[in-house]
C-alpha cells in the first residue's frame, strides 16, 4: 500500500503539465506566426508586381520602354512611385490616346486593383512616392482657412482661386479641382504631374496637403456661401472684369445716351 501511494501524482501535476503545454504552443506560435505572415505578404506582392508587369508589358511598354527606362514618345518611370501610377491611370490620363500639349483627364480603361498591380510594378523599379491612406487626405479634422492661406500662394497662379483652373501657355492648362478625388489632389501634389510642381513632405507636409484639400472641398461645396453676391462662376478677376466691361461699361454708354437725348437742346432741335 504504501508504494502505491508513493507512484500516486500530486494533484497539482495536471495542471503544470497544462500551463508547461500552453507555453510551449504560444513559443512556437510566436514563432512562426509572424513569418508566416511576412512571407504571405510577400507573396501577395509579388503576384501583385507580376501581374502589373504583364500589363504594362501591353499598354505601356510601348512608350515608357520594356523596363520602364523611357523612350523618345515617354519618359522614364524609374522612381516615380505607386502614387504618379494612381494618378495618372485612374484619371484616365494614361495610357495616353495621342500627343499634345498635355494628356487629358477622362474615363480609366483600367479597374482599381489593376492600377495597383500597374503601381506596385512600377514601384519595383525604383522608390518613389506610395500611394496615401485615407487618413492623410480626408478633409476631416483640417484647418480650412490655413488651407485657403496655402493654396492661394501656391496654387491660384495656375488654378484660379477657388480651384476653377485656367489657361497656360502652347496649349497647355491647369484643370479644374472641384470634382477631383481628394486622393488624387493629394498624389498630385506629390508627383507634381505634367506642368505641376511637386511639393514632397519636405517641402509641404502631410497636414499642409490636408489643409489645402479641406479648402477645395470647401469652396467648391454645394453649402459654400459667396459673401460678395453673384460669383460669375469664382473664376476671379478675369470673369469680373469681363462683367465690367461688357456690362458695366455698356450701362455707362446707354446712360450718356440717355441723357444726350433729354437735353434742353435735344428737345429744341
């Protein structure tokens, strides 16, 4: 009787063994797990870089060349990132249907997770800017006035002041900005695209970005007020003084008339 209670286990030995099991399977998740993530990661990229390059290989490569070098109808894409792809495809700029001043917006030939194949392609040539999130161009949580302050000195020159756009010169323009994506407004001032300039984090920060799209969202609201009456379509100086001198200038001529036809001479001849 006594050996047997001596082979007797301690009550508490289930539940070492328990806690002993448990700590060994959350080593070996720890473990492994995140290097089975990093490589899926991995994988899905590379999928995403193979498939972009097969459609670059039809509709790009043509002009920009097979490695994306450039060539004499386009230039090099070594460097320019995932966000000058976004832009460009998914407003419909490229591929581009033929030569001229500057590629117009239209409609995108290609779906969404196309351009990001397209991007993540061209992205493996060289760094460049990425693609933003959402939380670096939604307007929520901006200083609009600041925004306002930021486009006027950088941006009116160009765009009008309300973001109406306007002429430059051999034919070129700069677009209007009331029904562009706040992403694309963000990457374009990223990449600088066509005659832009480009304002990299160095030159304007991610809140400067945000700020300037909360104004453009903003003025061009359909609840945007004109607190100085009619607006002639917020194009500025140019549509006022055309007023002017169209209606203004006008008015002015038929008043002297006016008055040139009730003088005391007038009524005597």
């Amino acid at each position: 009787m006594k050996k047997l209670s001596a082979r007797r286990r301690h009550p508490l030995a289930a539940v070492v063994v328990l806690l002993f099991a448990l700590a060994v399977t959350g080593g070996l998740y720890a473990a492994f797990a995140p290097a089975d993530t990093a490589k899926a990661d991995d994988t899905a990229q590379s999928l995403a870089i193979e498939e972009g390059k097969k459609l670059y290989s039809v509709g790009c490569a043509s002009c920009h060349g097979t490695g994306g070098q450039g060539t004499t109808d386009g230039p090099s894409l070594v460097g320019v990132g995932a966000a000058a792809v976004d832009f460009q495809v998914a407003t419909g700029r490229m591929p581009l249907q033929q030569q001229g001043a500057q590629a117009p917006k239209k409609k995108a030939i290609y779906s969404q997770a196309e351009i990001d194949q397209l991007a993540a392609y061209i992205a493996s040539l060289g760094a460049g800017p990425s693609v933003p999130s959402k939380s670096q161009y939604s307007p929520d949580g901006a200083d609009i006035a600041k925004g306002g302050e930021l486009f006027r000195t950088n941006c009116a020159q160009c765009h009008n002041f309300t973001g109406k756009g306007g002429a430059l010169s051999n034919g070129k323009y700069a677009p209007p900005l009331d029904d562009v994506d706040p992403k694309h407004i963000y990457e374009a001032m990223q990449t600088g695209p066509q005659n832009m300039p480009s304002f990299p984090d160095t030159t304007m920060t991610e809140k400067n970005k945000k700020d300037i799209i909360a104004y453009l969202d903003t003025v061009n609201s359909s609840k945007s007020e004109s607190p100085g009456g009619l607006e002639l379509g917020g194009l500025g100086p140019v549509s006022e003084g055309l007023f002017a001198w169209i209606f203004g200038l006008g008015a002015m001529i038929a008043v002297a008339i006016w008055v040139a036809a009730h003088t005391a001479k007038a009524k005597k001849s």
